[in-house]
C-alpha cells in the first residue's frame, strides 16, 4: 500500500490564517416586502425571489456566490495536496453487491476513478466478465448515471435506467443481455420508481408522475402517483394504466411481482411515513383484480415471500423492533398470523430478510451495527456468519438460489463482497478492495452518551490509535436523526483522508432514525423533533468534554435531514463549533412542502398548515431562527443546481440570510455545483473536487496543523 502520511506532514508546520482576518466582501443580495401571516405571526421571507431557479437574477447571484466561494477556497495552500490525496484514495477497484440473473451474475464495478461503475456480467463468477452496460458512455461529463436495474426472470432482459445531472427522474430503456442492444422502449417520467418484470417477460409494472409543466421539472410538486404496465415493443402512450387513486393524489405506488410470478404485490405509502398498505393481484386469474391485502395503514408490511397463498411478511405490527410473520391471504387479520420470528428487543433491529430456498437469511441491527444470521423456516437459528468487526451489511438473492451474496463496510473496512451458503454458512470471498492506506493505524470506538433528557445515545469514534485526548484534535461530527434512517458504519475515502491529518471523525446515531426501532424513529419527530438536536449537541459536548477536542476545533456536517440538523444545532449553540458544513439541507420549514416531494416529509415534521405544526417548526426552523448580531461560526453551504428533492432555494435562502447576520469574522460561503444532484449519482470527478473544497475550508477555519 501507498505511505499516508505526505499530507499529513505537510499540513503539520502550516501557519493557517485564523478566521479573525479580514472579512468577505459578499454579493448584495435583493431583498423583497414578501410577509406571511400564520396564524397571526406575520413572517417575513425577504428573500422568496430565490425561489425561481430559472430566473436570470437568481443565476446571476448563484454565480456572484461562486466566484466569491471558489476564490476563497481556491486561495487555501493546503488544498492542492488535499485534492491529490483524496485522489489517490479514490483511486481503487471496487464493487457493487453481485446477484444472480437467470444464468448470469451481475455486478458493478469501479476501475478507481471512472465517474460511473460499469455494470459486469459473467456466466461464472470466476470468468472474465464482460461490459453489460457503461454509464460514462452516456455522458461527455459523467453525470448521467445508472438510476435502476431490473432483469427480466429468465436474465435475457434488462431494464435499466438513466438519471441525468443528479434528478430524481428517471428514463427506463430496455437491454438484451446476451447482445448489449438496446430495445427501441423508452420510458419517461418515472421517479421513486422501479421496474418489476412479469415472469413471461412481456413487460414490467412501474410507476410514473403526469409530465411536468415547461420549467417546472425541477421544482414542480410530485403528486398523483399512477401504475402503470409496459409492454416490451410499444410505444409509452400504449402503458396500460394498473392503479392510480385520484383520490387521494399523496398516495404512492411501488410495484412488485412475487418470486413465484404469480401475485402483482402493490405497496401504497403516504409521503415517508413508514407506514404502508399492501394491495395484491392474483396474475393467474384472468379476471382477477387488485384488492386489499394488508390495508390497515397501522404499520410497515414488506413481503419477504410466499407458498401459494401464504406470505411471509416483516412488519413493525405489535413488535416496534420488527418480527417476522406468516399472513394466509386468505385470511389476513392479525389473529390468524404466525409468528415465524419473534421481535428480539436485546438482538436489536430486525433489519432485513431475505428468502433464499429454504431458509431466511437475516440482518439484525444490534447498536447500530449489523449482526448476520441465517435461519431456518420455522424461524430457528441455523448459524450466524461471522463479521471482520462492527459494520454493515447488505445481502442479495432469490428464493430459488442456492447461493447468496453479502457485502460488509465499516469505517475503516472498504466494501467487501462474500459468496454465503446458506446451507453451510460458510463463506468465500468474491472481491476485496485495496485502498492505498493503511487501516491497522486507526481503530473505531463505541460510546454512548447521555442526550439532555438521560436517554444514551450511541457514537462511533474513529481516530488514530493512540491519538492524545489533549482537545486540540480537529473533529468532525456528523449525524441524520430523521425518517427512520440508520445511520451505520460505511467506509468513505474521505473519512481516511480526515484521520490521516490527525482528524477524529464521530458519527452519533441520534434519535429519529430508525437505530432502535419505531421507539426510537417516533422519539425524534413532530413534536419530538428538538430531541434530536439535544442529541447532537450532547455528542459535541461529549466529544469536548472527554477531551477529543475543543469548540475551535470541532466542525458539524449533514446533508439533507442532516443539513437541516447542522443549520439548527448553529442556531441554538454557535458557541460550541468552529465550523459547520451543511449540505442540500432543508432550511425553510415553513415551506418545504411547496415543492417537488417535500409535501411527503409532514410525516416527519408536520406542517405550517396547521396552527400546532406552524409552532413546532417556527422554533427550530434554520431560516427563521438566525439572529442578525451573532458570532457565527465558519460556514460553508453545500448545494446543486439540478438538487430536486431538497430544491436549492432552501440553502439560497439560508446562506443570503446568514451572510447579513455574521457579527464575527468567520466566512460565511455557499458551494453551488452545476449538473448535480441530491447526491446520487454523483460523478468521482465532482465528489472529489467537492470533498477538496470542504477539507481545505476545514483546515484553513480550523487551523488545522497550527497548535
């Protein structure tokens, strides 16, 4: 392996400038008489006009910002060095979990820095595979990407999907396997969508949204979900429409077709609410209809599979920490289930399974770190697979496999893929991943902490051994706490080069997500939500008060939810952090339900709608809870022109706000990047040069290397 420590010793005799030299000059930002009354607090929203992605104006500012970003960042000595580390550990082969597709196997691989993994087939998982499908083919700049796979039963067709520039849409084509050809089907505006094959492989189910208005691609609410069929060798306007709800336009549809092929399985939510119903067709029966199966809408159902008419289902249902259970269709109220798999409160999560012949394979999350067993199907423990350490998991297979695949990461463990058995349970390795560091110099530690209210909350430490509890440790704490989302440990090339400076990077798994189970997910929403930011902020002062480091040195970063978290917690603590990175964050809540999906976030967060909802989230909102006057600390917002999930004027509209009401010298600067997204999908070049930048901010505010 390559030596890790050039950087390091680089930065070690770095006089960084302190963040006390001279202030930014900023872009004037235009400010509008906008004013709302909810419920008779009038709200001001001077900034609204940043709003409009397509207006020249708000291009202009996006551009003004970057100019004053870039030359900053492009100013620091030490990012050069960082860029060409990060590259360095970027640069390795690396590979997506394989599955077996009628008589091939099937898996992504990454060369080190192609902007897009290429999808691999191969008729033995030991023959030279061939190139199924090249995204960076697609593309001058890599940013289109692979959205979906979807085989056909049999492996002789896929489906596959486009995203482009980082969109949620997705456009679905259909590939012969054997040839590489592409079908003359095309099939657009889908979007939280995949492809299930019917067992014949004339066609698949997915779902779609109306085509948006002219400019409104981006930023055009999501609603009126439908299903539809297609049939391979037509036109999209001939798609069969299978089931919509006009109804109840914030329904949406995810379709599945059982391993047996014969039952249509239609999963219906509302917004992110775990919560879901399950609709099912009978796909022998000519006449056969979609009807109610699971329709309660009091808790999370997933069909792990089926005998005839008998589903086995994993569900939250009586067990807040997930059980497995046997449901007739015939006779689907609870009193008739079966308990296969009892919820195990001290094995943690039921977190998934899989059906493979005979048996479940099972993932349980036990303190936010997977355990890996196989069961048989009375629901006995068979044999647990043993793990390198306190990780993550993630399996593939079908039920009439004889084989499986799994894959475990975890700080400092890259992504490695296994063959299982679930017959023996033993395990061979498919593909390990050399990354040019070297990963016995670091270890990660387990803490739980107490959180404001005494509930102990879990926290991953990762640092090089024997690092000095002296506080003067850069650190970098990140979290989420939010829609029922674990947050478990993954192997980052970015995390390595951030110990590699000396850098401790804490991850705490706060509540909110769904670490503990629907407990744990309802503890940290509506309501509840300020829990999560008391949990945060508990894990910074742990983090100070154990020493690792102190408020100069220690920077927050979350994106999405968790740039929400990071824009709240330096809201109401902007005393204990030197720095803060939120990322594609949600910062306007009294507004995020106006456009594209967020209207489907109330499950989490509630609404201004309401007089009850305005208040909760009036108090923590990150816009409207920035107070002109105070000593920020350094800021760099992170977005992207083509983000439509979370849609840019929330961290427009933050940072305009911020920049006025910086009382200190810190910076306050906002990254805007061009044909991106959300985050998936983005290309290496972009992931790269956008880590560079948040790294060099990091050691330059955080003076990192100077004592």
């Amino acid at each position: 392996m390559k030596r890790s420590w050039p950087l390091a010793l680089l930065l070690l005799p770095a006089l960084v400038a302190a963040q006390s030299g001279p202030r930014l000059e900023y872009p004037k930002t235009r400010t509008v008489d906008q004013v709302d009354d909810y419920f008779g607090t009038k709200v001001k929203d001077p900034y609204r006009w940043l709003e409009d992605d397509n207006s020249p104006e708000t291009k202009a500012w996006v551009e003004a910002q970057n100019a004053v970003t870039f030359a900053y960042l492009g100013a620091i000595p030490e990012r050069k060095a960082i860029e060409a580390r990060l590259t360095e550990l970027w640069d390795y082969e690396r590979f997506g979990l394989p599955s077996k597709e009628g008589p091939w196997y099937v898996y992504t691989r990454n060369s080190g820095l192609q902007n897009q993994s290429v999808l691999y087939r191969a008729s033995r998982l030991d023959a030279t595979p061939d190139v199924l499908l090249d995204p960076n083919t697609l593309s001058a700049d890599g940013t289109v990407a692979l959205g979906g796979a979807s085989f056909s039963d049999d492996g002789s067709r896929l489906a596959w999907a486009a995203a482009s520039g980082g969109s949620d849409w997705r456009e679905w084509r259909v590939r012969e396997v054997a040839t590489g050809k592409d079908l003359a089907d095309h099939v657009r505006w889908s979007k939280f969508s995949g492809a299930a094959w019917k067992k014949d492989g004339s066609g698949f189910y997915y779902s779609r949204y109306a085509a948006p208005k002219e400019g409104d691609a981006l930023k055009g609410v999501n609603q009126n979900q439908k299903v539809y069929f297609h049939t391979i060798g037509t036109a999209q306007d001939d798609d069969r429409l299978v089931y919509e709800r006009p109804d109840h336009p914030d329904w949406g549809f995810g379709a599945d077709v059982t391993d047996d092929g014969r039952f249509l399985l239609l999963y219906q939510n509302q917004g992110t609410d775990p919560k879901n119903r399950v609709f099912l067709r009978d796909l022998q029966d000519p006449k056969g209809a979609i009807g109610p199966f699971l329709d309660a809408f009091d808790a999370q159902y997933q069909v792990v599979g089926n005998d005839g008419d008998l589903f086995y289902v994993r569900t939250d249902n009586a067990a807040p920490r997930y059980r497995l259970v046997a449901v007739d269709r015939r006779s689907p109220a609870p009193g008739s289930w079966k308990e296969i798999l009892p919820e195990h409160p001290s094995r943690g999560v039921l977190s998934s399974v899989t059906m493979i012949g005979d048996r479940f394979v099972v993932v349980w999350e036990t303190d936010a770190h997977d355990v890996l067993e196989i069961r048989g199907k009375d629901g006995a423990l068979q044999r647990e697979v043993k793990l390198p350490g306190l990780g993550s998991v993630s399996v593939s297979g079908k039920r009439r496999d004889r084989e499986f695949f799994y894959q475990f990461t975890s700080f400092t463990w890259p992504t490695t893929s296994y063959r299982g058995d679930p017959l023996t349970g033993a395990s061979t390795l498919f593909r390990q991943p050399k990354v040019a560091f070297d990963p016995t110099a670091y270890e990660t530690v387990q803490v739980f902490y107490p959180s404001r209210d005494g509930t102990k909350i879990p926290m991953f430490v990762t640092a090089k051994k024997g690092i000095a509890r002296d506080g003067q440790n850069p650190t970098l704490l990140t979290g989420y706490g939010g829609f029922n989302i674990s947050n478990t440990p993954s192997f980052d090339p970015e995390t390595i080069a951030w110990l590699e400076v000396g850098g401790v990077h804490a991850l705490a798994n706060l509540r909110g997500g769904g670490e503990y189970g629907k407990e744990w997910h309802d503890a940290g929403r509506l309501k509840n939500k300020q829990n999560v930011f008391d949990d945060f902020i508990a894990a910074a002062e742990y983090l100070v008060r154990e020493k690792y480091t102190s408020p100069p040195r220690l920077a927050i970063e979350g994106a999405s939810n968790g740039g929400l978290l990071v824009g709240t917690v330096l809201n109401q603590r902007p005393d204990l952090f030197g720095a803060a990175l939120p990322a594609v964050g949600v910062m306007d809540m009294l507004r995020f339900h106006l456009f594209t999906i967020g209207w489907a976030w109330k499950s989490d967060y509630g609404s201004a709608e309401t007089k009850d909802g305005f208040d909760v989230l009036y108090r923590y909102s990150p816009l409207h809870n920035i107070r002109p006057g105070t000593r920020y600390p350094a800021v760099l917002v992170t977005t992207a022109d083509h983000d439509d999930r979370v849609v840019p004027a929330h961290s427009f509209k933050y940072a305009a706000t911020l920049q006025p009401a910086q009382a200190g010298d810190a910076p306050i600067l906002i990254r805007v990047e061009t044909r991106a997204g959300h985050g998936a999908g983005k290309p290496t070049s972009k992931i790269i040069a956008e880590a560079a930048d948040r790294y060099a901010f990091l050691v330059k505010v955080l003076r990192v290397g100077s004592p």
